[in-house]
C-alpha cells in the first residue's frame, strides 16, 4: 500500500471517529424559565352570617347595623323562617319602612344615645308595624311599643282620659328605653332582655332556673311560650334583612329631608289645631305624630311635648316666640272633655287681661272691619292688629278658627 493510500485512509478513519463522537455526546437542554402565575382577585360572596354593613349612603341602616349584637343570621331555622316571612313581598317590606322611616330614625338616635344595641330599633317594627296609635283593645297594650297600661306607669307613663303616654313616641320611647336598660342589668344578655320584654321578667328568671345552661344556642332554649321564641326570632330577622338586605332582594329606603323629626315644648293648654296652624302643616299630621293626646288640647297633666317634622318644629318655636301663646293656649283648668266630641262642652276661653287705660269720654273705640284674604288665618289676623284670637272669635261671633278668603270680620279697638 503506498505512502498515499495510507495517509487518505487514515483521514477518513478520523473524520469517522469524530462523527460518531459527535453524535454520542448530547446538547445540554436549556433550563425552562418557570411561568409566574398572577392569582386574579377573588370576587367576594355575600356573607352568610351578615357582618357587613350597609354603604354609609345607606343611612341610617348603616348606623343601626353598626351596633348590632345579635348576628345569628343562619344559625336557627325559626330566624331564617321569619325573615323569609317578612320579605315574602320585598315591595310590599320596602313601602313598610319608608313609611315608618322617620319614626325609625327618631328612635334609633335615642337608643343610641343610651346605648342600647342597634336590633332594638325595630322591636316597634315587631310590636306595632311603627304605628303610635296602635289602640289598646280591652285595657291590652298599646302605642307602636304595646305597653301594658301597668308597666306604662310603673315606667313613669301617664295614662288617663285626657292623655295616654303609651301612644306618645317621645315619652314612651323615653319609657321603653327605661326598661330596656333595667332589663339587660337584670339579665345581661340582649337576647333574654327581648324575651323578658315580650314575656315578661319574671317569666324568663323562672325558665333561667329550669335550664340555666339554655343559652348557648342562637334562640336561647328556654321553657317559655313559643310565642316569646318567635318574638326573638322575628327581632334578629329583621336585623338580618338590614344587615343583608340584597340577600332578601330588598331596597332599604334612603330618607328624605322632611323625615327628621324634632322635639319642641309647648304651653299648657296648647290647642293641638292651633299648634299645626302656627306651625304650618294639616293638623292631621300632627296628630299623626302626637296621638296620645286625645283632646283638643294639651293637658297641664301631660308632659307638653310634641314631635314634628324639623322644619315646623322650628317654624312652631319662631311663632311661639313672638308670644303668640295666649293664641294656642287657654288658663290651666280642669278639662271636662276627654275628646271634641262626647257631647260635653269645653269651658270658654276668658279673654285676656288689658292694660288699665283712661277710657275717653265714655266713647268706645271705633271698630274696624278687615277682610280676608288668601292664606291668613286668624291667628295671623290677631297679630296684624294686635289683639288676641279669643276676642276676635268673640267680635265675630265665630265657633271655630277657620276663616274664608273674603270673608269680612271685626276688629274692635
């Protein structure tokens, strides 16, 4: 083999060798960059134990909401059977508080200020629909609290012909918070205080004993009537409708700026039609608002307060005080009449007394006439001349405060 041969055969052997060594050794794979994966947030589920409360634009549900303490939304099928009672007709719970809202926002500002949780605001809703005049049937309970004529006075209530303070939302308000109080001192449970008020305290001292160790369930499992276990049931359903209202399809009403209510006292004897007059609303709203005084007047026996929408309230004070009392008020006697119209008549208002002045010449002074005009009334008229309007009721021979546009009266002195 020549020199030549040898040397091609030898390359070849090579090449061959470095081919398969090649082939034999593996790339190294490269290292796979790990994905970073971003968890998207987590649409939030309607709590089923109800522990957020409503938006502050939801006012004042959210204000209610917030002293809440009895949060047992699920936990009992007596409380999730009653809140499906009450919003059976969403619609028709919805038009229920918007017509009570400004008694509720009343109350729930005086329970707050005596710091009684925030379910007690609709225990009215629970006892009476909100209805102050809720009459007493039989010498039962009464007013949009349903109190007993007897645990009214034990509470510092007045009840009698002429007034009765269950029906009054200021004092029996002020009365039910009383109780409320000497209740949970007592019991120091909000729930048992519910039960008490509803059963009595009595009642639920005695079940205590029976069952000391009943009050770890959400409905506490007392011996007592199945009425008073529903009374609480239906008390923390409608918690749970505030607290969850969408859960319940229910709108909450928003209020409106005529449904602040304010306080304002007025003189004794204060003619209730008057009243309204000066303070420019229907007398029916008044009413409405003040039904546990049942006469035409305010009793020297009755705690002289009224409530009425903010704006008469200060519209009442301004007239009130441009003493334009002897105009709603008569003297501080004895009233024989318990309403307008049992037939017994009211006594005539006395005329008030006049400024000693030197009569001239024997002359009386000359008399005026003055006619009406749209929008006055005869307490308007009475100040235009500055005379009382018992003396132009008396000039005129008029039996009631209405006037007419046109009509022509008498104005002496």
């Amino acid at each position: 083999m020549s020199p030549r041969s040898t040397r091609t055969r030898l390359g070849l052997a090579l090449a061959a060798c470095a081919v398969l060594a090649a082939c034999a050794t593996q790339p190294p794979r490269r290292q796979a960059t790990p994905a970073i994966v971003t968890p998207l947030p987590a649409i939030p589920v309607p709590p089923t134990t109800g522990t957020t409360p409503p938006a502050p634009a939801d006012q004042p549900w959210a204000g209610i909401v917030a002293s809440d303490v009895m949060q047992d939304c699920v936990d009992s099928p007596l409380i999730r059977a009653n809140a499906a009672m009450y919003t059976r007709s969403p619609k028709h719970f919805e038009r229920l508080l918007k017509r009570s809202l400004p008694l509720i926002i009343y109350v729930h500002e005086q329970l707050q200020a005596a710091g009684i949780p925030g379910e007690f605001t609709m225990l009215p809703m629970l006892e009476s629909s909100y209805n102050p005049a809720e009459p007493s049937h039989r010498g039962d309970a009464s007013g949009m609290w349903q109190m007993m004529p007897r645990t009214a006075r034990l509470h510092g209530l007045v009840v009698n012909r002429h007034y009765d303070g269950r029906r009054d939302p200021v004092a029996s308000t002020q009365a039910a918070i009383k109780m409320l109080k000497a209740l949970e001192q007592r019991f120091g449970d909000w729930r048992l205080v519910d039960m008490a008020y509803n059963a009595g305290p009595y009642a639920v001292l005695g079940a205590l004993r029976e069952s000391p160790d009943a009050t770890s369930t959400p409905i506490p499992n007392l011996p007592v009537s199945h009425v008073t276990h529903t009374h609480l049931a239906r008390l923390m359903a409608l918690g749970c409708i505030l607290r969850q209202p969408q859960r319940y399809h229910v709108k909450l009403p928003r209020p409106a700026a005529n449904d602040e209510l304010a306080e304002i006292e007025v003189p004794v004897g204060t003619r209730l039609a008057s009243a309204a007059e000066m303070a420019e609303i229907p007398e029916i709203t008044l009413r409405a608002l003040n039904p546990g005084y049942v006469g035409p007047r305010v009793p020297a026996d009755s705690p002289r307060t009224l409530l009425l929408p903010a704006r008469a309230a200060q519209v009442l004070a301004a007239a009130l005080a441009v003493d334009a009392s002897e105009s709603v008020a008569q003297v501080d006697t004895p009233e024989p009449a318990a309403g307008p119209d049992n037939g017994v008549p009211l006594p005539r208002e006395p005329a008030p007394p006049r400024d000693p002045a030197p009569a001239v010449a024997g002359k009386a002074p000359p008399a005026r006439q003055h006619r009406v005009r749209q929008g006055e009334t005869l307490w308007s008229i009475a100040r235009r001349y500055h005379v009382s309007v018992s003396d132009l009721k008396r000039w005129n021979h008029l039996d009631d405060d209405v006037v007419h546009p046109g009509q022509a009266l008498r104005v002496n002195g």
